[in-house]
C-alpha cells in the first residue's frame, strides 16, 4: 500500500515520505505514528561483534526516554461485538488442535481459559450448540495489539534485508522501510475505526482491527509514543547488526530463511522418550509444533574462536536467528525459544550428528545481541517443555483421540488478573471474572489473595503447571 494515498476522508491519517525531511517527519495530527513534540529518537548503536572475540554478546544500547516512560494504566471497555454473523472456521484435524507453539506454551502458563478460547471456543466446540461467544471468540482471536504490530512490520523489513544480502544486492532504504512500517501501521488504524470496523467483525482474519482501539475507542498517546519509537529504533538497528555481516560472509545456499508465515514441523511421539506422561505415550499421531526461526545459517567460526567458546574445532556450525523488537525477556525464555527452532532444524534433515548448534538473540530494541549454544540438553530440554505442555492440554480434553474439549467452565480463568489487561478475549470472561473476583480478591499487583474458601478459590482457578523436569545433564 503507498503510504502517501490513505483515505481522504481521513485526512488526519495521510502520511508523507520521510527521507530528507527526517525518517520521523509526519503532518501534525497523525494518529498513528505522528512524532510527538519533542520526542527523542532511539540513537543508533555502533554494536559490532568481532569473531577474534569469541561469540561474545554485543552490549545493549539505552531505551530512548519513549521507551522508559512510566505506562499509566488504562481501563477497558466492553466492545459491542455482533452476537450473529460471524461465521466459524471448519474443525481443526486433531493433531493441529493439539499444536504447540512458544506462544501457546506462555498462554497456558498463564490462563487455560485463552487456549480454550483461541483453540476450542472460537470453533464452537465445548460450548452449548449455537453459542453466540464461539462467533465472537473467533473475531477477538484476530485482533493485533499494536506492539505486535509493529513487530510484524520490523519482521518484514527484516526479511527484505536478509533477502538482499543473501542475494548480495542493495538492501531497501530505511526512510523507505520506515514509511511502508508507518503506512501498514496507519492502514491498520485506520481500518479500526467505528466506521469501518464492521469489516472486521464480519470477515475476522480478512480485515484487520487493533487490539486498543476495539477495547478503548483510541490509542493512548504513551502506546504512540513508544511504537513510533519502537518502529525507528529496530529498523535503524536492523541496518547495523553484525549478524548482516556474518550473513554476508556465507555462502547463499548456506542463508535459509524459513518461509514467511506460519511454519511447522512433527515430533515423532517415540521423540519424547519414557518420560514422557501417560496421556502423551497413548497419543500416536505426531505432534505438530509451530516455529520456526526467523534466520538459519551456517556460522563461519575460526578454530580459535570456537576453542575461545568451549566449542569443538572444524565442525559446521549452525545458527538459528531470533530478531526480538520487544523488551528482553528471561535467559531460560530464550533458550527455549532457540533449542525449539534447533529441533525445527534437526527435522530437517540438513545437520549431520558431528555438526553444531548455536542460537542467537537480536534484540533490536536497543541492537544487543545473545548467544546460546544449543547441545542436545538443550535440545532434550525443549522436547521435554513440549511433551508437558501438551500432557497437560490433553488433560483438558474429553476426546484426546478426536481433540474434543472439556466444557469451558473446566478451563481455568488466568492465575494473575493482570494478564486480561491485555488479553483479546477479555470481553468474554467479563461474567466469570467477576464472580471468580467477588469470591478471590485481588492484591495490588494483580495476583489472586483467597477472600473466601478454598473450594471457592479452586472452583474458578486451576493451580499453574509445575516447571516441567528437566532431563538429566549428560
Ligand atoms: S480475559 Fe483473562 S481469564 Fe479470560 S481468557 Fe483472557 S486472560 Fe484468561
């Protein structure tokens, strides 16, 4: 879409290049991605990682003020969402219901209740016949928060850079990725309105409507501020990361860039071991796991780099790419995340046993840089954070054979309250959330504090799943 041609009648979201004039110059007014008044933009870093050094991470640069500013809460509103006309998608096949993602894996940490509705109750199943929430379920599902917005805008920019210096070709501007980003951005705004926002609750998945807008009426200024700075910052980084560097030292057919998209792969149920629970080891299907890295590439490491590193000398090192555009999460976080897309590419087929795993973390919010090793611990790990997740989720259903679900009422509302301040269906669980408060209270910080009994309290919650057991080291 040209950014410059957005609707008329909607002159306050017409955009203009940003080139000469300054990547963040915009017209007054702009809603969606216009600069605020002395805003400060996100500074550039001069992050470099030498290969004499080992795989030494590169060190962050500081969060523009936008970033830090403190986030005032803000309280939702319950949107108007049409009780018919929506239509369901057909059932999944069983092994795609029981899926596991990264994504869903945190979804089930924190509320069984989301994967009900994201995965069952948007398809009418474990709910009475001609429920109207299964309808709306299916729409809430398609909302885009704008920080996921704006990731999946850094995400594309950055599969254009790669693909240009695989190719070895000039890679696309920052002022013109920028303006595409904004013009995506505003697009999406714009497409959110009361006036349009129709298309969506008709055609969810078709059109597209933001999270904020649907539950609030509008963006905040701060959610402005910090997605322009966001936006700026990880496509300025993208340009600067030494990972383009290494990616331009290879080889193209040793540069895989998985497809964009959703991308899956099978886990044979054998893959899990013994360990594995019961409900698993009786489960014969494969299982489907989506991920996939954004990057994959045959790391060019010297033999006293990999001795520096503790690795072996003159193997064929792998590496797996995550581009992260939101603030840093745990060590334990992103070495799952990693060891997963290792197993993405031991299901490949590409790697011989001798060959070596390695995972690296650009975090181009502040254009640091992590690396992990990903030995088969790691790997046995990520198997073993599979293999609980999806135990546990066949213990919420009622036909595992045919992934039918229990009744929603069996799937635990979430553990902390915080997490429905930023969840897609919170227009549903409205009712139940509030009997489940009127018997729990609540403390400051959002977690659940019983006020009444314990039956009380464990009617409405179920206890989070325990960490998964690690395998022993070998
Ligand atoms: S609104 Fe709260 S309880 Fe409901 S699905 Fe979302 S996180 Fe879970």
């Amino acid at each position: 879409m040209d950014p410059g041609t957005e609707d008329a009648d909607a002159g306050r979201i017409e955009t203009r290049a940003a080139g000469a004039a300054g990547a963040d110059a915009a017209p007054p007014g702009l809603p969606g991605l216009a600069p605020a008044p002395g805003s400060t933009p996100v500074t550039t870093a001069a992050a470099t990682l030498p290969l004499a050094e080992g795989l030494r991470p590169v060190a962050p640069v500081p969060d523009s003020p936008a970033l830090a500013a403190p986030r005032p809460a803000a309280p939702l509103r319950r949107p108007e969402i049409p009780a018919a006309g929506i239509k369901l998608p057909p059932p999944q096949p069983p092994e795609f219901a029981l899926a596991w993602s990264y994504s869903r894996s945190g979804q089930l940490r924190e509320c069984e209740r989301a994967v009900f509705w994201a995965t069952f109750g948007s398809r009418g199943l474990g709910l009475p016949t001609g429920d109207p929430d299964a309808g709306r379920a299916w729409a809430l599902r398609h909302l885009t928060a704008l920080p996921l917005a704006v990731g999946i805008a850094v995400h594309n920019a950055a599969r254009q850079v790669l693909e240009a210096v695989r190719a070895g070709a000039e890679p696309p501007s920052y002022e013109a990725q920028l303006r595409s980003a904004r013009g995506t951005l505003n697009h999406l705004w714009r497409a959110s309105q009361p006036d349009l926002l129709g298309r969506f609750w008709s055609m969810p998945g078709v059109h597209a409507a933001l999270r904020e807008v649907v539950y609030r009426g509008e963006l905040r200024a701060w959610e402005i501020e910090q997605a322009r700075a966001v936006l700026a910052g990880c496509l300025r980084h993208l340009r600067s990361a030494p990972v383009l560097d290494d990616v331009r030292g290879c080889a193209a057919s040793d540069v895989w860039l998985p497809e964009a998209g959703p991308v899956h792969f099978r886990l044979a149920p054998q893959s899990f071991g013994p360990g594995a629970g019961p409900r698993l080891a009786a489960w014969t299907r494969p299982l489907t796991v989506w991920a996939a890295p954004d990057l994959c590439y045959v790391h060019q490491l010297r033999a006293a780099d990999a001795a520096a590193a503790g690795l072996p000398e003159g193997r064929r090192y792998w590496c797996v790419v995550d581009w992260k555009t939101g603030a840093r999460g745990c060590e334990a976080d992103e070495r799952l995340q990693l060891s997963v897309y290792a197993l993405w590419l031991e299901a490949s087929g590409r790697p011989s046993t001798d060959d070596v795993y390695l995972g690296r973390i650009v975090a181009l919010r502040d254009a640091s840089e992590r690396w992990y090793v990903l030995g088969p611990d790691e790997r046995a790990a990520a198997r073993h954070a599979i293999a609980a997740d999806t135990e546990r989720l066949l213990g919420l259903l009622a036909v595992p054979s045919h992934a039918f679900p229990r009744p929603k009422a069996d799937w635990a509302l979430a553990v902390r309250r915080g997490t429905c301040a930023t969840c897609n269906y919170a227009a549903l669980c409205h009712d139940d959330l509030a009997t489940r408060d009127s018997a729990v209270g609540t403390s400051e910080d959002g977690a659940r504090v019983p006020a009444a009994s314990d039956a009380a309290v464990r009617a409405t919650t179920s206890s989070p799943s325990p960490p998964p057991p690690h395998p022993p080291r070998a």
